[in-house]
C-alpha cells in the first residue's frame, strides 16, 4: 500500500486592516525609518484595533476564508490545531475558540506554542494525524496579536512585531506531493534570550508585574540574533543535504519573518538566490506565528505542483524547524 502524506490543499491569509508605519513610530518612540529599514527591513505593520478582539478573531476570518476558497463544509474538518503565543486567554485554547466561530462542528482543537517555529511545530503534528489514516481535513492556524505583548515605549522592541493570521488546510494523499521530511528541534536554555516575564504559575500577574512592565516581549536582540542566523541557516541546509536536494532543486524558500538581514544569511547557506525567497517583512513585521502561512498565501498563485520548497523558522524557547514540501496543486 502506497504511504500517505499530508498535503497541503488549500492556504488563506488575514491581516488587519489598521497599517503602523515606521513614520509613525517615529513620533511615539526614538527612532527613524532609516534606522528600523536598515536593521530589520521592515517598513510598516499590521495592527488589530477593536476593543474584544483578539487572536481568535483573526484566525477565524482566516479559516473563513480557507473554507470558502477550497469549497469545504465547516462540519467535515477533523482537527483544528493552532499555533499562537498570544491566546485569547491563559486557557481554554484559541484553537477552540476559533473553531466555535468558524463552525467548526465536529473538529476537535487545541493550541500549540512553540513562539516563532509553532506554525512549524504545529504542521508537522497535523501531518502526523493525516499520516495515520484517520483524518481526513486537518486545519493548521498560525494567529498572533502581538501588539497585545508588545510596549510602543520600548523601541528596542515595538518596531518589530506585526498582528496577523494564516491557515493551512491539509488532506490525505498518496501522490509524491505534500509533507516530505522535517526536522525540529528545542533549547530550553535559551528562554532566558526571548520570553514575557509575568503572568503564567512562576510569576502570576499582580499590580508589581505591571508596573514593573512584565507583560510585554523581552528580548535580547543581539543574542537571539546570532542564534537565529546560525541555527535557521543550518536546519535549512540539513534538510536539503539529508534529501539530496540542491539549490538548483529549490523553487522558493519560505523563512520565518523576524529580520531581513537573518532571511538573507539563511538563503546565502543554501545558495538559494533572493528571487527564491518569498519575502514580505517589509509590509507586515514578524507577526510570530503568521509570518510563513502570510508568505504562502501571497506567492500561492505563482506556485505549482511539484515545487520543492523549504519552510524554515526559529524562535523563542529556543525553537527551531525546518520542513520540506512538494507543493501539491
Ligand atoms: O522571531 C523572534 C526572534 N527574534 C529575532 O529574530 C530578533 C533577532 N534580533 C534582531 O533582529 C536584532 O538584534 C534587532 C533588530 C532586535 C536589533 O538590531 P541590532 O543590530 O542587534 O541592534 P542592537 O540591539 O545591537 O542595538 C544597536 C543600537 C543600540 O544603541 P547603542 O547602544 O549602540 O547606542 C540600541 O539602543 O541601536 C539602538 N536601537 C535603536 N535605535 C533606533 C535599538 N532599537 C532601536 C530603534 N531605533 N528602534
């Protein structure tokens, strides 16, 4: 009996209709559009506005859609599985929440958080479930607003981070398409680099935890920097190297979106020239979980069946992921 894989079959993206830009940045903290060009390539973001709206409801358009454009029911998806680090509430999980405002049935759902590599975490699980046999329309979501753990006081930060939502549906095949091989790794050690300081069982939230501005992305860029470009540009390179792939091979690469300078060295290791790699940071900043389906969804009309293309990440944790897929449609 030939081996199923999971393909992907259908890609949906969601942003915000409220655009930050660098300028305005420029008159809420110290800094310049030069500055924030230069350094991370980004130039503008999204940012969800509305008072009660939060993840769910981005990831939900973003199912909307998904189901929509295929021609699926809501009531035949199996599974629903998001990945996010920015969940409506502590608990219950965002996944759940979003399949209740899609209408989605008969899905069973939960959340996965891996930071910036859980779209990727959260692909090779769904695919996993495909593989068994026993499910047969799984939903990937990667969602985050993270404008609601961002401080527009703190430059070293507020620059960055962009709110948006993808989904991804996957279905069974038996065709040499879909997921093909993937690699994921973790370094625990490495939280102490990228994490929110307060409000989880160590440290739970309390009029000291905010005033003393714990709710809110901590980062030590420069550390995480320099994992980052090692460890993206390696797991992209094993991935190839294991499967025989070489650069000539590659129709595009699909990095996470945290830093233009990180996605250039990862694509000079591969010897992938720029005209391979989907890249979008400059509209849409790292929106975490958001960045690869958002780059999927954009490119989704220049793709064609049998693309070999690479899904690379990495992130907070440390995290890090690479997946190779043959694009099936
Ligand atoms: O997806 C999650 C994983 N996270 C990442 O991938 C982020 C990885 N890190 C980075 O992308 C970079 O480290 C940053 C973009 C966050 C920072 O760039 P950098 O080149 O590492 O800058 P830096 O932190 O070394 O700061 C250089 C200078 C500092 O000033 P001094 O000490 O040299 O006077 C900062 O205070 O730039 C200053 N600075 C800024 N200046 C203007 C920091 N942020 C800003 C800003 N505007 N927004």
């Amino acid at each position: 009996m030939s081996k199923i894989r999971a393909k992907i079959s259908g890609i949906q993206g969601w942003v915000p209709p409220y655009i930050l830009t660098n300028k305005e940045l420029e008159t809420m903290v110290e800094t310049t559009d030069e500055w924030i060009m230069t350094r991370t390539g980004i130039r503008e973001r999204h940012i969800l506005k509305g008072k009660g709206l939060g993840t769910s409801d981005m990831g939900a358009e973003a199912v909307k859609g998904l189901l929509e454009k295929t021609g699926t029911k809501p009531e035949e998806i199996d599974l629903l599985i998001c990945a996010t680090v920015t969940p409506d509430m502590i608990f219950p999980a965002t996944g759940n929440i979003i399949s209740d405002k899609a209408g989605l049935k008969n899905a069973f759902s939960f959340d996965i958080n891996a930071a910036c590599s859980g779209l990727l975490f959260t692909l090779i699980t769904a695919s996993k479930y495909i593989e068994t046999g026993m499910f047969k329309k799984v939903i990937v979501v990667g969602a985050d607003k993270m404008s609601s753990i961002t401080d527009y006081t703190a430059r070293e930060t507020c620059v960055l981070f962009g709110d948006a939502a993808g989904a991804i549906l996957l279905e069974p095949t038996t065709e040499e398409v879909g997921i093909m091989d993937s690699i994921a790794g973790t370094d625990g050690s490495g939280r102490n680099y990228l994490h929110m300081k307060s409000g989880g069982s160590v440290s739970p939230p309390s009029h000291d935890t905010i005033d003393a501005k714990e709710h809110f992305v901590f980062q030590e860029g420069q550390p995480v920097f320099k994992f980052a470009v090692t460890r993206m540009a390696d797991v992209s390179a094993e991935i190839m190297e294991r499967n025989n792939l070489t650069a000539d091979d590659i129709a595009y690469l699909v990095p996470h979106q945290a830093n233009l300078r990180i996605i250039d060295a990862t694509a000079r290791r591969m010897g992938v020239g720029r005209e391979k790699v989907m890249i979008n940071i400059d509209r849409y900043g790292n929106t975490t979980d958001a960045t690869i389906p958002l780059c999927l969804w954009e490119w989704e009309d220049k793709l064609k069946k049998g693309d070999n293309i690479i899904l690379a990440a990495f992130g907070g944790g440390f995290t890090w992921g690479s997946i190779w897929v043959k694009w099936a449609y």
